[in-house]
C-alpha cells in the first residue's frame, strides 16, 4: 500500500466537522470515514493520502483542536497493514484504478403471442360547419347617424 491514514479524535461532532474543514485545507488528503462513540462526544476522524500530506493534515487537525481545548488523541499509520483496513471498514484494494467496464448482457426479446383487439366503435363528432358566406358587419344607430352626418356636410 502507498498511502498513509490520518487519525484525529476529539469531542463533540461540530468540533469534527470544523477540524476536519482545515485537515482538507492544508493537505492534499482525502476524507475517507468517520468514527462517532458515545452518542457523538467522541468523534474519529480518518484521512487518507501521501505520507508527508497526512502529517501535515494530522498537525493542522492537531493544532485546530489543542487550541479549541477539544483533543483527544492523533496519528498517522504510513502504509497501512491490510488488516486496519477491515477494522475501519474499507474496502481491500485501495488502489485507484478507473473501473473496469462491465460486459454487456445481451438480452433476446422473447415472442409474445399475437392477440388481435377489436376496435372500439368509432363516436361521430359533428363538425362545425365554417362560415363561408362574408356578411356586412352590423352597424349601430350611432354610427348610421354619423356617416349620415359626414354626408350631409360633404
């Protein structure tokens, strides 16, 4: 294994969460688990990376909670033996590799026995008939007047 793991516990998870907020900013390390005892005072934070990126992650972890007066205990494992990677539940193989594509399954679509509905009774719907013939609009009282008015000062 090539990389190193990164244990800081302190108490209380927003304590944690804060921590582990300034662990990703100093170093190139990566977050891998959370441990939470006793209902979330204690909490376990694990990181994981290059041996030198998880020591600088581990101190600035470490500085953060002495100063916050929440520290219990810190440490870096540089490669890991196989076995701590079953205590913390991760998975075996650690190495990165891009996931291999899966084969496709080539699924035959099976034969399903032809039933011939019948058709539904078709509904006649009455069409409205468009209105071809062009009318005059109707014109009012008011607007007879007016255009007989014009024509008498014409």
């Amino acid at each position: 294994m090539e990389f190193s793991l990164g244990l800081v516990e302190v108490s209380a998870l927003g304590n944690a969460i804060m921590m582990l907020d300034e662990m990703l900013k100093v170093a190139d390390v990566e977050f891998i688990g959370v441990e939470r005892k006793l209902g979330g005072a204690l909490v376990t934070v694990v990181v994981r990376g290059s041996v030198s990126a998880v020591n600088a992650s581990v101190e600035a972890g470490r500085r953060f909670a002495e100063n916050a007066g929440v520290l219990k205990a810190a440490e870096v494992i540089a490669r890991p033996h196989s076995e701590i990677l079953k205590f913390l539940n991760l998975p075996q193989d650690e190495k990165k590799e891009a996931p291999k594509p899966e084969k496709p399954v080539k699924v035959e679509p099976k034969e399903e026995p032809v039933v011939k509905a019948e058709k539904p009774a078709e509904k006649k719907v009455a069409k409205p008939k468009a209105n071809t013939t062009k009318t005059a609009p109707k014109t009012t009282k008011t607007a007879t007047k007016t255009a007989k008015s014009k024509a008498k000062k014409a």
